[in-house]
C-alpha cells in the first residue's frame, strides 16, 4: 500500500506517493491558479492525486489514506478554520476530499506537516520529542511529543513565531509587540541587512557578502543568531525537547548559522549543568518534509 | 490502597496520604532543618511518612506508593540531578527511599507536582491538555499533555519562567535578560511596586493598597497583569492547552487579576476567531497541590 502526501500553498499544489519506506515515489505539482473557490481547490487536489498516482503506476485501491498539509489551523474533524490566503473559513477539507477520491483523507496544518516529515524521516528519525523552527518569511514550528504532533485545543498549536522576545520591540502583523518572527524570519535578517547593503535581495545576498568575510554583514548575522538563539533557548526551556530543526531557506547555511547557533544557546539555557541537551540539527529534507508529513498525518 | 504524597522544600516537608479519590486523609508537616546531608533528608522523609500513616491508620502494606516532588531537575530513573539549596548533585533520592521504606517511590519536580494535583483534582478535574503558571518568589510551571506530564529529555522541561520576553529587559539570575519571572512573579510585583510604597511587605499590601481604590497601586497592577498576558499567550500561542491554570500568592486575588488578564489576552492571541479557545482559571488546591500530584506521579 502507498500514501500520498499534498502539500497546498498559495503558489503551488505539491503531492507525492510516499512508500511504506517514507521514502517519495513519484512527486508532481500544479498552480494552485488563486482566486478560486474551496470546491475548485478540492478539485485541483483530487485531480492531482490521481495524476501522481497514475505517474507512480499506483491504483487507487492501492492506496491507503491521503493526507493534506494546509496553511491555517485545523480541527480535529479536518476542517480548515481559517485561511485569509486561500479563502477557507470552516473549510470542510477532509470531507470534501473524501467526496471526491473515496478514499480516506485526513488534514493538518503544513508546518505541522513539515515537522511530522523531519521527525519521521529526515534529521528527526528515531526521536520521538522534537521541535521543527522553519525560518522563512515567518518562522513556522512544529511540535512532535511522544511522537504525535501537538495541535491543541483547536488545532493551531505551534506558533512559535508569535512569541513575544522583545515586548518593546517590533510591531508584528498579529498585533503584538517583539514576536520571534520579527527577528529570526529570513525576511527580518533581509530587512535588517537592507539598511546596510540596500541592494540585497535575499536572505542568501547576506550569507554571501558574510562568506566573503564583510564585517558589516558578519555583524548582522552575529545579531540574528543572537535573536534566533533566545527563541530557540526559549523552547528547550519550556520543552526540553530531544531535538530542535532548524528548517527554510536560512537553515541551507548549515553549520554557519548552526555553531553560532549552538555557542549561544549552551550560555542561555537554564540547564546549564544537565548531562543530557537537546541536540539542534539542520533540516533535512527540504520541501519534501511537508509531502511525507502530511502522508503520515 | 492509599498513597502518599510529599512536599519537600527547603524549609518544610509536607507529607499527606491520599485516598483513591484523590482526597487528603491526612497531613503533617516537619521543618527540613538544613543544613542536611541527602541522607539525612531521606530519613526525614521516611520518618515523616511513617508518621503520618500512622496519623491516617493506614498500614504500611496499605501504601501502593511514595511519591516525593522536590525542588530541581528529576531524571527518568528519579535522580536529582542539582539542587544548590538542598545540596542535592546526581542524588539517587528514588532509590534512597525505596531502601528506606520498603515500598514503591517516584520522585518530580515539585512544580511538575504542584501542575498535576491542579489537573487530576483541581480547576483542571476533566482536562488532558493542562499548564500551570505558578506566580511566587519566581514563576514555576507544569505541563501536562495528553493527561502526562511533560519532563523533557532531562526532567528540566516546564521552566516558563525563563522564557525570554523583553530582551532588553531585567537581568535575571539564569543569566538572560528579560525572562517572564522578572515581570509576573510576586517578587518582580513587590519590586516594581516598592518605588511607589516603600513600605510594603509583600504582594497582597499593593492588591490591599488597589482594593482601596489607591490609583498608582491600580497603574503598577494593570501593568502587571499585562507583563503576565504577554508570557500566558506566548504559552497560548505555542500549546492552545485547554486550560491555562493560574496559582501561587498572587492568583489569591482571583477575578480582579483574571479578568484584566483574560482581557488582554483575548486582544494578543493569535487565534483571535477560534471557535475554541483556552480556558483561563485560578488553581483551587493551594498547597494542597503538589501533595496531590506526587502522590500520582
């Protein structure tokens, strides 16, 4: 039996025929093509699941469940509560997917998804406490105890870009003040970066400029893994998890960021002393992490 | 059968024997008398439950088990891995007592304790998904997840108190700057307070000073309580528990904190439009608590 994994962003839907290995056989992808209505999107996501079924020479009744990785947050029956992006509002994903493919499906929050990839199959494998920070244009997490995902009352658990670190801080679009995410996103490092080198375009122009050792952009550097190390100090804190990923595009330095990284955290945990830490790591997996993910929703 | 619970601090160990029901039968308290050494603490614990099996009129084949809640981190195997105040490094405190008593022990963390009697029979009774914020000297914290709590790989999980919230902030001991316990314990209340009354003794002389309407005691309290909102939702935004408890001195003052604080944060959380949110309540137990969680660790 096969699982497939979709991953539906605002761009671009993702799926995959994921093996009973988590290893992908066979990907494909198709514009999301927004504005369109839900039912157009479980359209869209239906045809593609037969597609890439079809690419992969799997039957449909070899298939045992499709799971679906979206942004917003998900109930526990699979309905989407909220997403300003792609126009859900109780969205019934599951249900109408269900409709469609005849199969079962289940629905979880994407960045739920990346993790539950990275803990199964990527950097994560073999734990079972573990926490996924994916830093892009916000920083997204993930939260895996006891091997099971962590959704909360109301499925929007893991927000752990919407911590405040800096109460005085940087206003955030949630409306609080000093969010992590104002600070360990790539898209603050590229803002800092931008008032001195104003012609960067990416988080990637300030690692180059860094590699090319300009002290300017080895400062602001040294100053995001400050920020990036008190959020993720934060966590082990409250969780003291057995691991913490580091995930997005910011995370493709390796270890540039993750040794910095690493140095301020064991100066700021509050177990300084104790013979076992939680270990930070890389993600792995890139962007197939949310495909084999939401497979194993 | 019956249980017993014990409560050690650094100046008293409380001991209660626990009905099935979760009900005290009976209670008794020593002073610690430090300086001890381990050994001789653990005699004190083993005399102190004794005693008050005796107290009950339980027998000791009565007792299905010694739970112990004690300051600092526990590991898996309940080792005390460091506690500066009862000079407790890598103390095997489990074994001690079971050789001593004859009888099955488990040891946590007195926060972690305190957090489970609130969830199994406290304002938490029903709930699965439960964190305890206790605001005293500092600000102490359990997490309970799926009716478990969360100790983390080294027993040290549930430290919401140093969670950075204004990295600009008050030093605080852990060597960071700005953690939650810097602002919402009963101490950083009492501090900032001082300023204004120099003459108070404690928390409740500035909720007397408000109750009589005094409007700077009223500023320094709604100041307070938002330092507070802002830690609580940090925790909202990470776990969605069910329910937030809120115990220790100052949570004495019920409604007249809990509702400026549930005001704000309903205006921080970042699921503003969930349909289910979580619940934010005063722990009912007080110390009874933590003699209630060790019994059931």
């Amino acid at each position: 039996m096969y699982k497939i994994g979709i991953d539906l962003g605002g761009t671009n839907i993702a799926a995959a025929v994921v093996g009973f290995d988590n290893k992908i056989v066979a990907k494909e992808s198709v514009p999301t093509g927004l504005p369109k209505t839900p039912d157009e999107i479980a359209d869209s996501i239906a045809a593609l699941v037969r597609s890439v079924a079809s690419k992969a020479f799997v039957r449909m009744d070899e298939i045992s469940v499709v799971g679906i990785g979206t942004p917003g947050a998900v109930n526990a029956e699979g309905v989407v509560e909220n997403d300003a992006n792609l126009g859900f509002v109780n969205t019934p994903l599951r249900e109408m997917l269900e409709e469609r493919l005849g199969l079962v499906c289940r629905v979880g929050n994407d960045a739920n998804c990346a993790a539950l990839g990275e803990q199964i199959a990527g950097c994560g494998k073999g734990t079972r406490n573990f926490i996924a920070v994916t830093l892009g244009t916000g920083v997204g997490g993930g939260i895996i105890l006891g091997g099971k995902l962590l959704t909360g009352v109301n499925g929007a658990a893991g927000e752990i870009g919407h911590m405040v670190i800096d109460r005085e801080g940087i206003p955030c679009k949630c409306g609080r003040i000093g969010c992590f995410e104002q600070y360990a996103s790539a898209t603050a490092l590229v803002n800092v970066a931008k008032e001195a080198f104003p012609d960067i375009t990416g988080a990637k122009d300030v690692f180059d400029l860094a590699h090319a050792d300009n002290l300017r952009a080895l400062e602001i550097i040294d100053d995001y893994t400050e920020y990036l190390a008190d959020g993720i100090t934060n966590l082990i804190n409250i969780f003291q998890p057995e691991m913490i990923c580091i995930g997005g595009g910011v995370a493709a330095q390796g270890e540039f960021i993750l040794k910095p990284l690493r140095e301020k955290v064991e100066k700021k945990r509050y177990t300084k002393n104790a013979s076992v830490q939680t270990v930070i790591r890389a993600a792995t997996l890139g962007n197939d992490a949310g495909l084999i993910g939401a497979a194993n929703l």
